[in-house]
C-alpha cells in the first residue's frame, strides 16, 4: 500500500539511529538520543568512552528512568550505564566520582561523561553535591550534563520552581533550550563545554521541552570552536595533584580566574546566543530566554509583526554566567530592548549589569518583568503564554513610539454552573484509598506521593511537607498544641529517598506520631517505577526496630501478603486490613513513635503485571445487580473506589462497577448492600456484539475516500481522561505524520492523569518546521477537538483553545467525578457540556456519539473509542493525513493494532452512515420514561409485581389527586405530579428480604456466583464497624433460597411476616404512612407560591436510600428536611383522598 512516506524504512528505532535527516523525538528520547551520539562523536575521534546515567525521577523527567530501562541493550551497546540514584544528591555524587576516572590506577575508558538529572527540588537538596563536584572539577574527555526538570506552572509539584539561582551559586553555566532540537544542539554543546573548562554544565528543561515530542534532525558531523584562550600549565579539568583541604583556596582561584572566564571565551567562539531575526538597523530588541522565545515568535506573528524592520530578537541560550561581548554587539544601536524569560528576572538583571556602564548615548532603556518605570509588563508568576507575551509586547512597544493597533482581546469562554471538574483521584482499587482512612478524632499530615490525594477526601488529613520531611513538622508542633498524637503518611519510595531520617528525628525526640509507611512495591507517582534498593517489609521493619522504634505493625490487604512471624523483629505485630482502624486506635494509644507499615500492590502496577503476566489474574470478580442497588453512595464510602461508576437506568441511577478499570481490591463488599455479588475469573469487559463484527466488512466495502485537508499549519485538540487512551491517538497522529514526512510538535499534558485526572494532547502538523513556533496550541486557533471526555474539553485553558471554525466529534458518554464517591446525586448533564462546547466551535461541522457505548458494543473495550474517533475524524475530511499513514503508525504503535485498525475503520463507517449507531445502541437504557403517563405506567407496572395490582392500583389512584390537582393551579402535570410519581414508588417499593430475593433470582449471573448479604434475625452487630456483620452465601444455597423467599412478599406487612417486626421494617412501612399526609398536606396548600416546596417535599424520598444502617442516617437527615418544608406550607381546605 502506498502511504505517502516521506521518508522509507522509518521504524520506532529510527529516532536513536537516524543522521541528516528529520526524527520523531519526545524531549525525553532526545536526552537518551544525547547520549548515544556523544558515544559516536567520541569514537568518531577515536576515544574510547562510557557514560554514567543517574538521579532521581520527578515531572517532567518523570519517564527518564522508564525510558532508559526500555532501551538498556541500545544503551549497554554504547557503553552507557543508569545508576539510579536512591536520592537526587547521591546520584549527583555518584557522577562526581566518573570524573574521578585519572585519581586512581586501572582505568578502562579514556573517559567517562555523566548525565545527573532531578526535578526543581531535587536541585535543591543537591546544591551541597554539586558545589563539592564542580569545584573538583570535570575530565578532559568526560564531562557532565545536570538536567533540571523545572514545573515553571505547578502541574504536578508542590510550588513552581526555577533552579537557575541555584546552579549560579555552585558555579555551574546554565543553558536553556526551547526546543527538542535545542535539548540535541544545547546538549552536545554542554558536553564539549563542560570538558573545555573544566565545569559542570546545567541544562535547565520545562514541560514544555520534555513532555514534547518533535521532528528534529541530528547531523552526522559536529563541530565546536576552540577559543582563543591561554590556557593555564595545569589545564582547567580535574586536578587530582589538589591536596584538600590544603588547597581549598587554589581550588576557588581557578574557578573564579581561569574556569569562569573560559567558560565565556567558548560560548562567545561558539556563539551559543545569538540573533534569531532583524537586522543591525533595528532600534528595538527583543531578549529571549528557553521556552519563552517561541512564545515570542508566535506573539510576533499574531500581532503582524514577525518581519518588522524595527525590531530584532536574541535568543540567549546560556542564561549563566552572560557572555556579555554579543550582548553589546546586540544592543548597539537599539534604544530600547525587552527582556522575556519566565519566572523572575534572572536574565535581565544580567543585562542590566551589562550595559549598565555603556555611555549614557549607547545605553538601552531596559524592561522586562516591568518598565524603568515600574510599570508591569510580563508576571513573573506562574507560566508565560503567546497570549501573555502579547500584551506585553504591545505595551512596551508602544512606549518605544510604534504605533501598533490593539492586540486581540483575550479569548473568554462562557462556563456555566454544572459543569464536572476533572481532578485526580485515587486509581480503582488503590491502597491509599484504605490505608489513609483514619479512625474518628484522629488527623493526618501527608507528603510527596499519590497519598496526597487524602487531603480531598475530607478534613483529617490537613497538612503536607515537603519529600523526606513527612511527620518532622508535628515533632516541632507537638509540644505547642493540644493535639497529642499525629498520622504521618509517607510512601516506600520516599522512605527509601529520605524519609527514614525523618522517622530517626521522631524517635530522638520520642515523639508521640504513629508513620503509616505505605508499602506500595512500586513508586506509582512517576510511573510505577520500583523504588530504588527494592526494600522489602521485613527489611524495612528490621531497619525501623534497629533505630529505635519499638511499637511497629504491619498490615496487609490479604492475610498471605503478611511475612512470616519469623522474618520479622520481635514484638512486630501483623494483621489484615479487616483490622486496621482497631490498629491504628492502639497505635494512637501508644506513648512514643510507632509505625505502621500498610502493604498492598498499588493498583495501576497490578494492571501492568497482569498484562505482562508477571502476576497472576485474580479469582474473583465484583458486579452489582442494578435492580437491587439503591445508589445510596456506602459502597464507594467504605471503598473509595472511582471503578464504582452511576449508571442510569429506567428506574434511575444506579451503580456498577466499571469492568475496565476494576483492580478487584474486593473493598467495595464492605458497603452495607445486598447487591453485590462476586463471581469466578476475573472482570471482564462485555462481549462485543458478534453481529456488528459480521456485517463489518460489507459496510466498509465502498467507503469513499474523502479528501484530504490542505496543509497550512493543522491543530488538533486531544482531550480525555487519564488512562483512557486519548493520548495514544494524539501519538499516532503524529507519527503518521512524520511518515509522510511533515513538520510535527506535539505536547501532552497529564500532570496525575494516571489518577484520573484530565489529559490533553496538542498535536500541530505543518510542511516545515519553520511553520511551527509553541508546542502548545494557541488559544482560538485549533482546528480539531477530538473530546473523549466532555468535562476535559470544557475545561480552563481547554475550551479557550478552539474557535468558532473548529469542529469537534465529541464522546457523549459523559464520565463521572471523583465528586460522585461523596455525593450520590452530582449531576452528570452531557447536553450541557456540549452546549457549552458548541457555543465555541462550530456546531456545524461536529459529531457527537455514545463512544464508549458504541465501542463496548462493537469491540467489547471502551479504549477503543479514541481511535474510533479518530476514523470518524478522518471520513469527515478533517484530519491532513493519509489513511496509510496512520494504519502504518498503529502498526508502529504495537499495542491492540488489529483492534486500533477495527476502531478507525469503525470510524469511517459511522461518519459515512451516522444513523447505525442508533441501530447498534438499540436497546441501551438511558433512565426512567420521560413521559410522565409512561412513567407513572412503568412504576405501577413494577408494584405489580412488587407486590400485587391491588397495590399498584392504590399506587396509581393517589398519583392522579396529584395530577389533577396541578393541573387545576398550573395548567398541566409537570414537576410535581412525576416528583410524586417517583417519590411515591419509591417508599411503596421499599427492598425488604422478600424483594431483594425476587431481584436477585430473576438476575442472571456468571460462574459460581456468591451473594454478600447481612442477613437479619441470624447475625449481631459487628463491635468494630457497629454494624451488623456480613456473610459471603454461595450461589447454590443462596438462589434456591431466593427463589423461595420472593414468594414471602404475601406475608409482607402482615403479622405472619417474621421479617416485619425489625425496626426497619416498621419504619419503611412508616414511610408510606408520612408520606400519604405529606401529599395531603400538598393538596391541600398547593398553589404558584407553595409549588416550589411541595415538589422539594414530594421528592424527599429520594434522600432516603440504602439499607440498615445506611438508610437509618439517611431518613434522619430527611426527617429534619420534612419538618422544615412543612412548616413552609400552608393549609387551606382539604382535599378528600381516595381510600385504598
């Protein structure tokens, strides 16, 4: 088949091997792609050299050590060795030691270069690390790249961050790329500068430049300058003739008076900073530091003003130490110049020094954050965007005399209330979801890791610290305040990074603070990366009691993960998660440090290993009977499981339990509800209709081919749901793309989408990659939004990225919140998250369909929606790819490729044929009838057989008072007569013994199922939960039982029933009694004024969900409710009611 191909034999292995021509690199890739061609220049130059890879993982160099790990042979073949380090300083020192390589006798290589790399904090704690390597110094053939991972916005870190201060004050030049082309030239640069003088080199790295993907060309001949610059006798690298301390002096001679200055001198030859646009004529200048020039480029371009002959643009590509000499050359002539970098003014104060003793002729006016007025122009806080740079541009041009008209006012979209809020929440069957539960009274301090989450699930746990310091504020606090016991929570990875430290100041000061060490065999924040040492329960609590704690206590989600007595310090108590709230009760009880090791899987690394069949697939599986389920929220309480999803059905929402994203914890059985059952084998998604599959190929047949939209500059929108697939779909776009040869950038953005929090994809394609500036889609400028997930799409900084051009196909399978595990009620409205869409794009050139519906349906896997999406995309003319290209890219991909290839041709189909999916839904229920005649019909048809027509009649006759009497006041039946329609059923059709049994014998089930029930008159009260306790019945005794039991439902309510006589029971019947005199009370005083609160009256029932326990909270909450809306209503004459 013919693709397009601009390129031929490009593979997935291309982007590390490929010279002279373009590659597909991520930011990431192109810092192991570093690696590998400093290995081929060596050897080019006959030098025989390794590489030390080591550091500490973080966003946004989260994926280094993954990625790393995935190439090791590619890597070992080149001689290059990653170390990860346990923490960000004792990596830093292990490279320290590489340039050692000459102090000691046997070297292997001729030399060894080093790659550090850490997040913004890790900069931080290593400033000790690297101050002490880089006065050392580095070797002539080895050299050292740190690359700081700075989170300028806070997408997922504790603060923003800009680590340049630091590397200024250890002496260490800093470059700043844009670009992932950048991160290729910058680095190789970084590299020869580093061994010219003798110096650690930083590379300072964004999101924007390592969560990027990009096309980038690598050339197979390198050349840098050698400055002309008297070198010292004793060279400028490693000198291990030092004696320390002896020549700690010596040591600050040479970096301050040789390495230093030739650290400029080989900038300045290899003319790192340089003029990007404009010529020697122009009077203004604009100064541009790392991602902030792109952004500048497409400010230019947005208000016309890319070529003007006024202004010309420097792009500093070494922020420190400022090589000065083409800075003044740079600003000879210009009157004024405008410095744009992100965060604060590192670059500008540079300048300032700079230019400062020019004569007062020569001398620039210089701005930046502000004017020499003081007037602001560009924040410092947070991020710059194109839109930001903008404003002010025009405000500092404007003051240099040019006359520019008005830049765009800024785009505002319209966001009603009731829109869901995607924010991340713990995985399905995620440990920290039981393990941060605290017994009541108790509070809890967090810190760095997914644990953190606890701090939105309610007001326990309230305070965090920074990574290693978990539990050290309350040893400060403790003596202070009240409060006379603390919760500690802290991760495994973080124990091992720096936490035990924390937990020795504990002890040393005998603190009365209980850690709960989350033992979660994976450092699941990042990746699931393994933590570092891969420490084990026993060794953890045998270090533990080695440093003095005495109370320790592990804790298990299954009694076979517990270790053996044996393998464990004396005194270590053990237990199962059944236990843990009486566990942590004692532990609070206990005078002095304690800890608490909680150990299970965490959830999303199951799932890998169950994929990779490294761990074996569970036995047992969870679904809910929907009929029986009263959507009363306890399961999802005691669970805190997002995989427990609404559902609505034809007699309102529901629950189930999402199949694909179910781990099994097994936590949700602990909710007090007769509606779970477990079944043999483990969840399995629903079979794919056979007869869709069938009639495939002749609806494919003849699809026409459409065409193919010119390209400009494209842009597309990706949005979706962590985990969901969507940027998967944005990936193979844009590899389809470079394989047809096109200019390509892409940006993902997933902070914690691993947790369920929104992702979005930006993906440009254009003919050449000057076309392209920002990686991240300007706001109003793209020209496809593919909405996997609506709430995502309607999102801040999402929804402002389209234009009234833009179509978008849209998933109208809304998702819900983690908002839904506390309030069972949170509106889920799909038709308002599309009209708030719409009003941005152009309704006309958009789909919307039940994606995940349909992709169930057809393949059995809702993944499969954003590929499906993509087809549908395609067919209609709005993708610029060729079909070939993107077949061959999912074949690249290598994941589902034969169902990924199913899903786009899926997608042509319904794009060409819209109303099939209508015809493949048929059947799906989307909630109660919403004719009221229909739905009053539906109920007494269901009391029917509830009970008897004799209670259905009854049921029908006290509806229609409430009908005709609305329709006497307000002209028609509306919102009252089905608020009394649902209402009414509802306490009528209350789930007793008997009806449980009906439901669950009329309910087809899987393999060996067993029903997890709390059965009454045969089982007491649970001391721990004060909850009548639970039993598992195994299906071959509980069906016959049930099918039995329904028969009851005639002794219901009469003195024969031996069920009746439980308080409960007496209360439900109660409830018909309260609230026939509420529709009385109604009647009575229903008028335009008092229709408000008899509708909030007549759907009360609606509060009182659950069983047991669960519907007693809920009915006192609605008894205070009723006491109020009836005293709001008035009383005039009554009106008769109709006897049974």
């Amino acid at each position: 088949m013919d693709i397009g191909l601009g390129h031929a034999g490009i593979t997935l292995d291309s982007r590390f091997t490929d010279l002279d021509r373009p590659v597909l690199l991520t930011g990431i890739q192109a810092l192991l792609r570093l690696l590998l061609e400093q290995h081929r220049l060596d050897a080019a130059a006959g030098l025989r050299t390794a590489a030390l890879v080591s550091g500490y993982r973080g966003s946004p160099l989260g994926m280094l050590d993954r990625e790393l790990w995935m190439q090791k042979a590619l890597m070992g073949a080149h001689d290059i060795r990653f170390e990860p380090g346990v923490n960000e300083d004792l990596a830093a020192t292990m490279i320290y030691g590489t340039q050692e390589l000459n102090a000691f006798p046997g070297a292997k290589y001729d030399g060894v270069y080093g790659m550090w790399y850490g997040k913004g904090p890790g900069v931080d704690r290593s400033g000790d690390a690297f101050h002490c390597a880089n006065m050392a110094g580095t070797h002539r053939y080895g050299g050292v790249l740190a690359i700081a991972g700075d989170d300028h916005g806070a997408h997922s870190s504790t603060y923003p961050h800009q680590t340049e201060y630091v590397f200024q004050n250890c002496f260490i030049p800093v470059l700043n790329p844009a670009s992932v082309q950048d991160v290729l030239d910058l680095g190789l640069a970084g590299y020869a500068l580093s061994r010219y003088a003798g110096v650690w080199v930083a590379m300072k790295t964004t999101a924007e430049t390592m969560e990027q993907a990009s096309t980038a060309v690598v050339p197979s001949a390198r050349f840098f300058a050698t400055p002309d610059f008297a070198l010292p006798p004793h060279g400028l690298n490693f000198d291990h003739t030092l004696k320390f301390p002896a020549d700690r002096a010596e040591l600050e001679r040479r970096m301050l008076e040789e390495r230093m200055p030739a650290v400029l001198a080989w900038a300045r030859a290899n003319r790192l900073d340089r003029v990007t646009s404009g010529g020697p004529d122009a009077t203004i200048g604009l100064v541009t530091v790392g991602k902030a020039h792109e952004d500048t480029l497409h400010a230019l371009r947005r208000m016309g003003l890319a070529d003007h002959p006024q202004i010309a643009v420097y792009k500093i590509a070494m922020t420190w130490p400022l090589e000065t000499e083409g800075l003044r050359d740079f600003a000879h002539g210009k009157r004024a110049i405008l410095v744009i970098e992100e965060k604060r003014s590192f670059v500008e104060s540079q300048i300032r020094d700079a230019l400062y003793h020019l004569p007062a002729g020569e001398r620039p006016e210089i701005s930046g954050k502000t004017t020499p007025r003081g007037e602001a122009l560009l924040s410092p806080l947070m991020e710059l965007s194109p839109e930001i740079v903008s404003g002010g541009l025009a405000a500092f041009l404007g003051k240099a005399g040019l006359n520019l008209p008005a830049p765009p006012a800024p785009i505002v979209a319209e966001r009603p209330a009731g829109l869901l809020r995607r924010i991340p929440a713990f995985c399905a069957g995620c440990p920290h979801a039981t393990s941060t539960k605290l017994p009541d009274g108790s509070f809890a301090s967090a810190g760095i890791g997914c644990h953190f989450m606890a701090m939105d699930d309610g007001p326990q746990t309230r305070t965090f610290t920074h990574m290693g310091g978990e539990g050290a504020p309350f040893v400060g606090l403790s003596s202070f305040t009240e409060v006379k016991h603390m919760f500690a929570n802290i991760g495994d990875g973080t124990y091992q990074h720096s936490g035990s430290m924390a937990i020795r100041q504990a002890v040393a000061a005998n603190t009365r603070i209980t850690y709960k060490l989350l033992f979660n065999d994976a450092v699941a924040m990042t990746g699931g990366q393994p933590a570092e040492g891969a420490p084990t329960v026993p060794r953890i609590a045998a270090q533990l009691a080695a440093e003095g704690v005495k109370r320790i206590a592990v804790v298990a989600d299954e009694a076979d993960r517990l270790p053996p007595a044996a393998d464990l310090p004396p005194g270590v108590t053990r237990h199962t998660r059944e236990e843990l709230d009486a566990v942590q009760r004692s532990l609070r009880d206990y005078d002095g440090p304690s800890v608490l090791i909680y150990d299970q899987v965490c959830a999303t690394e199951k799932r890998r290993r169950r994929k990779r069949g490294s761990m074996a697939q569970p036995t047992r599986h969870v679904v809910i009977n929907e009929a029986v389920c009263e959507n009363c929220g306890d399961c999802s309480v005691q669970s805190n499981c997002i995989a427990i999803e609404p559902v609505e059905t034809e007699f309102g929402r529901k629950r189930r339990i999402n199949p694909t994203s179910c781990n099994v914890d097994l936590s949700c059985l602990k909710g007090f509800c007769p509606s779970f059952v477990s079944q043999a084998g483990p969840p399995a998604a629903p079979d794919a209709d056979t007869h869709w599959q069938a009639q495939e190929a002749d609806l494919a047949a003849g699809l026409p081919v459409p065409l193919v939209p010119p390209l400009g500059i494209w842009r597309g929108l990706f949005a979706g749901i962590g985990g969901g697939g969507i940027v998967t779909s944005g990936a193979i776009l844009a590899m389809a793309a470079h394989l047809e040869g096109r200019a390509v950038k892409t940006l993902d953005f997933t902070g914690l989408a691993q947790k369920n929090g929104a992702v979005v994809a930006h993906v440009q394609i254009a003919a050449d990659e000057a076309a392209l500036d920002v990686v991240r889609i300007p706001l109003g400028t793209a020209d496809l939004m593919l909405a996997a997930d609506m709430a995502v799409g309607c999102q801040p900084g999402v929804l402002e990225r389209n234009a009234k051009g833009t179509a978008v196909i849209g998933n109208l399978d809304l998702a819900a919140t983690a908002e839904f595990k506390r309030d069972a009620s949170l509106p889920i409205d799909a038709a308002l998250h599309r009209r708030t869409i719409e009003k941005v794009t152009d309704p006309g050139r958009s789909v919307w369909l039940h994606g995940v519906r349909l992709a169930e349906r057809l393949f059995g896997n809702a993944q499969a929606m954003n590929t499906m999406l993509l087809g549908l995309a395609w067919q209609r003319g709005l993708v610029p790819v060729q079909e070939g290209a993107i077949l061959r890219a999912i074949e690249l991909n290598g994941a589902a490729v034969t169902l990924n290839k199913r899903a786009f041709l899926w997608g042509r189909i319904l794009a060409e044929q819209p109303t099939l999916a209508e015809q493949i839904l048929h059947g799906v229920t989307e909630g109660p009838p919403q004719d009221l005649d229909a739905l009053i019909a539906h109920r007494a048809k269901a009391l029917a057989a509830y009970q008897s027509p004799r209670y259905a009649a009854r049921y029908r006759s006290l509806v229609q008072l409430v009908t005709v009497r609305e329709t006497a006041v307000s002209g028609a039946p509306g919102r009252l007569s089905r608020a009394v329609a649902e209402g009414l059923y509802r306490v009528m059709a209350y789930k007793d013994e008997y009806e449980v049994a009906r439901l669950h014998a009329a309910a087809t089930y899987g393999d060996k199922p067993v029903f997890h029930m709390s059965p009454p008159l045969i089982w007491g009260i649970d001391k721990a939960t004060g909850r009548r306790g639970k039993i598992a019945v195994p299906g071959w005794l509980g069906l016959p039982l049930f099918r039995v039991l329904r028969h009851g439902k005639a002794l219901r309510g009469t003195v024969l029933d031996p069920f009746g006589y439980q308080a409960e029971r007496r209360q439900e019947r109660a409830l018909i009694g309260q609230y026939e005199a509420d529709l009385r009370l109604i009647l009575d005083t229903l008028s335009p004024g008092t229709l408000e609160t008899a509708v909030a009256l007549a759907d009360l029932p609606d509060q009182v969900r659950g069983f047991g326990p669960v519907k007693d909270a809920n009915r006192a909450k609605a008894a205070v409710r009723r006491a109020a809306l009836r005293d709001g209503l008035s009383r005039p004459e009554p009106v008769a009611m109709a006897a049974e």
